[in-house]
C-alpha cells in the first residue's frame, strides 16, 4: 500500500511537471515592442538612410499583421489591397499554432533579414525562441513553422519591389554647371543617397508621382524674389534663435527632430559618424508611446504599428520622388556662396537635394495615420530622444507633433520654409488616402 501511494504521488508529481511545462504560451505586446527597438538599434550601428529604414519597417509589421487578420474578426487583410500582395497561407485552425507567436517570429525573421548585424539580434531571439519551448515546446514549434511560412511568402512579394535592382543603378551626377541644383554639403560631402528610391514599388499610393507637389518658388537671388526671402529668412531665423548664446526652444525643437543618420564629425585629422535614429525611427518610437499609454493588446499594437510604417514608407517614395525631380540647392550651400562664407546651420545639412522636407511629408503622413486610431487630441510625453541626451517633450495632439518636426527643419537652418509647409500636406494627403483606401478595421 506506502508502495502504491509513493507511485501514486511520484506519478501525480510528474504529471503537475508535465502540464507545467505545456501551458499556453502568452505572447505580449512588449516582446514586440522589444523587438522593435533592438532592430532599430542595430538600424543605428548599421546606419540604415531613411528611406531604407522605411522599408525594414514596413514588411515586417505587414508579415504579422496578415497573421493576426486572419483569426482576429476586428481586422481585415491587405492581400488584394496593397500592390500585388497575395493571400498568405491559411492557418491551420485545428493544430496548436499560436496565431500571436506566429505572427512575431514571422515579424522577427524579416526584420532579421533585413539588417546587417544578423548577429546582434540573434541573442534577443535565441532568447524568446529557448523560453518559448520550455513553455510549450509542441505550440513553438508548430508556431513557428507557420510564422516563417508566412515570412517567406511575404519575402517572395517583398523581393518584387525593385529595391534589388535600385542597389545597382548608377549613383547620382551633380550638376556643377547650374547654379540652382543641389551640391554636397560639409562637413562630409557625400553623394546624394537613394536617388532612384522614386522607383520602389509603393504600398498604398498609385505611384511615386500620385501626390507630386507644386514646385519650390523659382529660384532667384533677387532680393525681392519669394526665393531669396525664404533664403534670407533661414539665415536670420538661425542667427535670431542663437544670439545670445544659451539654447532656445527653437534649437531645443531642431535638435529634438534631428534623426539624421549621417552625422559626422571631425577632430583633427579624424572623421567619425555620431549615430542617431532616422525620421522614421522617431515615429515608430512615438506609436510605441501611444499603444503602451493606452494599454493596447497585441493585435491592436500590430495594427498599430502596421498602418503607421506604411504611411512613413510611402512617405519618403512620394518625397525622394519630388527631391531629386526638383533637385534644389540647400540653404547653406547658398548662404555660404552668397551671404555668409562663415556660417553654419545648427543641424548638419542631410546628403540629399532640399525640396520637400523628408522629415515634413512623413510627420504629416504618420500622425495622419495615427490620429485615425488614437484620435484628434491624443496628448503624450515624447522620450524617444532621451537615449541621445535629449529631454521629453510633451505633445497635445500627434498634428502638433508633425507641426513641430516640420518648423525644426527651418530652424536647423537645413530647409526653406516652402519645403516644410508644402511636405508637412504632402505627407498629410498620404496618410488621408491611407485612411479611406485601404480597409484594416472591421469596426
């Protein structure tokens, strides 16, 4: 009888072990979030431009995203919405598949592969992968397989999208002989990046062109002429807003939005890049913010996160398209030439030509969207600086936001004010037509 009880408990013991480990595996929207900010700081070692980093963020979020669409009756899928998006592979309702974990190691295999130091974020993931199998090593696996069945289908649409062929056409030629055409600026002078970027294929707008805004004013340095006013109105702002010596709110604001991945700076002999986020970065760290202070589940921080990079990657095709069509010279270039030989903006001039503001139309195109699932007056302490020594800045609406990360580019001295006003309604038009064309919400 003690023999039959001590297997009894023995038994009883192994079988408490054994539903231990085979709980259901919970998926949070921290692990995704923690996901996300590993992957851009690996964008930041690897210094990923802007553009490109828009797309390392939009495949990804749109991989889990369809995941996600196919169980959740609140969302709805793209396939048949975005430009040659086919249905993913039907998840297979009876199996143990974890329709949260599938769609986060699908989101983790693309981003994955979309770096350059794979290496980096293996330790994250081996991580979450050991975890997750000790939880429930039948619901991992099986988990998994469908995640990165679903993330190669989304690479086979992915390698479509021309960014392949755009690695190996020519660079971009400077036009020394015109007076109004953009030229490398100091300290490092780089080439123009990503001047054939208007040829990505784009995920919600017709074309590069669809939202092709009215031209800069006509270049003249007629001290009458609406150009050299904007001109002249960027030299004295700078000096206005630096005279005194202490940092005003208006350098406080152009520092805040910097996001330029391309810094240098020079001691000596020596040249070496200071590394920040891209503009895209920031945005995606501000729907981070939202989704945390309103508590959203994962699903909804997948939507989330999916609606905004979309709208930051059409973004800057619509704006790199009109950057290299209009192929303006920069205020410092200018300046320098013509007013001021010793003069320098505060922010260092990005290696691209000026009209319109990057910065401007994708602030415009992501609080668009935002605003469509948070609200008009949503009201949130931005910290995505402060890993760069920059304080929180607090903000009432994510339209107030945009307006600010488009005035800071005047203030840095880096853009005419033509080019932020008009970007800030082209991004706008962008996140408007994502909002009435592409379908994600059932209610």
């Amino acid at each position: 009888m003690k023999r039959y009880l001590i297997i009894l408990i023995t038994g009883l013991l192994f079988a408490n072990c054994t539903e231990k480990k085979q709980e259901p595996i919970l998926v949070s929207p921290d692990q995704l979030h923690n996901s996300i900010d590993k992957i851009i700081d690996i964008m930041i070692h690897d210094i990923f431009s802007p553009p490109v980093a828009s797309r390392i963020f939009a495949y990804p979020n749109i991989a889990a995203y369809e995941i996600v669409a196919q169980v959740n009756p609140n969302y709805q899928t793209l396939a048949g919405q975005l430009k040659d998006l086919k249905p993913i592979p039907a998840i297979d309702t009876v199996s143990s598949i974890n329709p949260q974990l599938s769609a986060l190691i699908a989101h983790m295999n693309i981003s994955r592969q979309l770096i350059f130091s794979e290496d980096k974020f293996d330790v994250l993931q081996d991580s979450l992968f050991t975890q997750w199998k000790s939880m429930n090593e039948p619901e991992f696996e099986a988990s998994k397989a469908y995640g990165l069945k679903v993330a190669d289908h989304i690479k086979e649409w992915m390698s479509k999208d021309n960014y392949s062929q755009t690695r190996t056409m020519p660079k971009f030629t400077v036009n020394t002989d015109d007076p109004t055409r953009w030229q490398p600026t100091p300290p490092a002078y780089m080439d123009g990046i990503e001047p054939h970027w208007s040829k990505i294929r784009p995920f919600i707008i017709d074309s590069a062109s669809q939202f092709k805004p009215i031209p800069p004013p006509p270049f003249s340095l007629e001290k009458d002429s609406d150009f050299y006013r904007e001109l002249i109105e960027v030299y004295n702002i700078s000096n206005e807003i630096t005279k005194n010596g202490d940092e005003s709110d208006e350098v406080a604001i152009a520092k805040f939005w910097d996001c330029n991945p391309y810094v240098s700076v020079t001691r000596g002999h020596l040249m070496f890049a200071t590394k920040k986020i891209t503009p895209g970065a920031h945005w995606i760290g501000i729907t981070k913010i939202a989704c945390k202070k309103t508590n959203s589940n994962f699903d909804d921080t997948v939507f989330a996160y999916t609606k905004t990079s979309m709208a930051i990657a059409d973004g800057f095709i619509s704006c790199w398209d009109e950057k290299y069509r209009s192929n303006l010279i920069r205020p410092e270039t200018l300046i320098n030439q013509h007013i001021d030989e010793n003069w320098k903006p505060i922010l260092q001039t990005p290696p691209f030509p000026e009209y319109t503001s990057g910065h401007s139309v994708v602030s415009g195109a992501a609080a668009t969207a935002l605003t469509s699932i948070f609200g008009e007056d949503f009201s949130f302490e931005d910290d995505t600086e402060t890993p760069y020594g920059l304080p929180i800045r607090k903000f009432n609406s994510f339209n107030d936001a945009a307006d600010e990360a488009a005035i800071s580019r005047m203030y840095g001295g880096i853009h005419y004010r033509a080019a932020v006003e008009v970007g800030v309604g082209q991004g706008r038009k962008i996140g408007a037509l994502l909002n009435s064309k592409i379908k994600m919400k059932n209610n």
